[in-house]
C-alpha cells in the first residue's frame, strides 16, 4: 500500500466513525430497514439519486425526513399527482404591476433533499422538469436558469402493486437514478419494537451528526478511493453480459432481454461500489462491494423481453444469473 493511499485510508477510517454515528442516529428513530438505510447512505455519498419500491406504510417517507434531520439539510416533501404542473415543482414567475417586473418564486425542487412521493402519478411534463433537475441539477424558469443546491439529492418513492391512475416512469428518468431500491416487510421481532417505539407517547428524536458542508468534504475523498483494474473489468463485465449474455457463457439468456444496461450503469456501479467501501471504512473497493450494491444499480436499468415474460423471468431473475455466472476476479 503506497504512503498516499495509507493516508487516504486513515482519513477514511475517521469519517466512517461519522457516517456510522449518522446511521445510529437514523436507527434511533428507524426500526431494522438497515440494509434500505446503508443503500441510500450509498446515494448520498455518491451523490446519486434514489427510487425506493415498496407497499405504503414502510417509512419510507420518514426514513428520507430523518435523513434530512441528522445532516442538518433543507427537505421538502412533493406529492406526485396526476394534476400535478411542472410550476409546482420548479416555481414560477409573479408579475408585480407595482414595479412592472416579473419575480421568481422558487418551487419546493430548490432544497437539498427532495422527496417525490409516488413519483409515477404525475404525468409526462412534470417528470420532464424533474427529469433537468436530477441530470443537470438545474432548473429552468422563464428566460433564467437557476442552480440547485449542492448537495441535491431527489429520493422518489413508488408502490409495486396499485397501478391504477399511473404514468410508467420514462426510461430515460428511470436511468437517472442511481439506485431502486425494494423496501420489505420488517421481521415480527422488529415490527412489535416499531409498536412500542411509536405509541410511547413521545416521539423519537434524533441529533445532528454533520452539516451539508462537512457532508460535501466526504464526498469530495470518494474519487480517490482505489479501484483496481480487475475490479473496473468485473463492473464491465457485468454490464456488458446484460447486452451480449451469450459472450459470457450465458446463451440462455439470449433473447431474454429486451435492453441492457447503458454506459450510466457502469459509472455508477463504479461510484456506488467506491462509496460502499468507504461505509465499510476501506480505501478501495471490493468485487464484494460491487455485487453487494449491483443489483440495486442494475434492476431499474434492464427489461425483460416478451419472451422473458412469458417464462415468468423479471429483472431480478435474469440478473441473478448474470452475478451467478460472470467470473469474479
């Protein structure tokens, strides 16, 4: 290990000290759903943006305001419905016939953590403008573009199972999210905590941890965490058997997929992979940290083909084969 990257690891061992203060503190209010909370602590390292799947009721919403709590950042919470107008999101500009000019009122976007609520109930031109502001962290108002803050992390939930009076997510706002993320059921032992926790009269409270810019600081080490050539040729293999499963030993999966993932896939199972060693308190990262985020940065990034469909294969299936079946260096 050179002197640079012992340096690097010393630093990174400190601020994991941070960032699993900051998960304890999460967990102070948030009962089991560890695994959820350490993926979009991966999202906001990585300055990645977050679809979580799951039933209502899961705290998703609650996971996302604790979040925003302990790192001391602005949030605001967007419910997605289908009247929904891009102006509600963005903002909009106020003609004062005082002054005989326009003013912006800025929408609930300019804040560092969003959270679109059922984000697939909205229709096409509201996720158009939702769609500039996760990828060019911008949003345009009038004739004047206006920068978003940073850190801007957009979280988006969705419910797998009501369909009704919904708008499928575009594929190229899907491919704009980092990570989906599926939220289960919490265990029996952890569901009777959840009872006595919320109905003991008070509420559970948390304490900062850090601020957005020591947040930032963080982030700013994420380049620099080691990823070995073997481990970059892993993450493309990976992507590339979604495209031609054939070329690794994978003929089966021929015609299962009716797209893979794109070049944005690699670059961030690149990133998240860096930024779960970095939770893991490592100063390089692991084929271990690239299957343990993979399919959350893959799942939302590959469809299955008619065919695939008829034979009951989802996502899930088709890239559990693909992990089973590319070589680990």
């Amino acid at each position: 290990m050179t002197a640079d990257l012992a340096s690097l690891q010393e630093q990174i061992k400190e601020e994991c000290l941070i960032l699993r203060r900051l998960q304890g503190e999460i967990g102070q209010v948030i009962v089991g759903q560890t695994d959820v909370i350490e993926k979009i602590m991966v999202g906001l390292l990585a300055g990645g943006h977050v679809l979580l799947e799951g039933l209502p009721g899961l705290a998703k919403t609650l996971t996302f305001r604790t979040l925003a709590d302990v790192i001391q950042a602005s949030f605001q919470r967007i419910q997605f419905t289908p009247d929904l107008l891009p102006a509600d999101l963005v903002g909009t500009t106020i003609y004062n016939p005082q002054s005989a000019q326009f003013t912006v009122k800025k929408g609930p976007l300019f804040a560092n953590l969003v959270l679109a609520d059922e984000i697939n109930r909205a229709p096409a031109k509201v996720q158009s403008a939702l769609l500039e502001a996760m990828q060019e962290r911008q949003v345009t108002l009038g004739e004047h573009t206006f920068k978003l803050p940073n850190p801007f992390l957009v979280m988006a939930t969705q419910n797998p199972i009501e369909q009704e009076g919904t708008y499928p997510l575009p594929e190229a706002q899907v491919d704009r999210f980092m990570l989906k993320i599926k939220v289960d059921y919490p265990t029996r032992e952890e569901e009777s905590l959840i009872i006595d926790r919320m109905t003991a009269g008070t509420a559970p409270t948390t304490s900062p941890v850090l601020d957005c810019e020591r947040l930032l600081k963080i982030r700013a080490l994420l380049p620099q965490v080691y990823l070995d050539p073997r481990v970059k040729n892993y993450i493309l293999d990976l992507v590339f058997a979604t495209r031609e499963p054939e070329k690794y030993r994978l003929p089966n999966l021929k015609g299962m997929l009716a797209y893979g993932a794109s070049p944005r896939a690699s670059l961030a199972l690149a990133q998240a992979a860096r930024a779960f060693a970095m939770l893991r308190g490592r100063a390089h990262a692991t084929p271990d940290d690239v299957k343990s985020i993979g399919y959350d940065v893959l799942r939302h990034r590959v469809q299955p083909s008619f065919e695939a469909e008829a034979e009951e294969k989802t996502s899930e299936t088709l890239l559990r084969e693909i992990f089973d079946r590319v070589e680990v260096p």
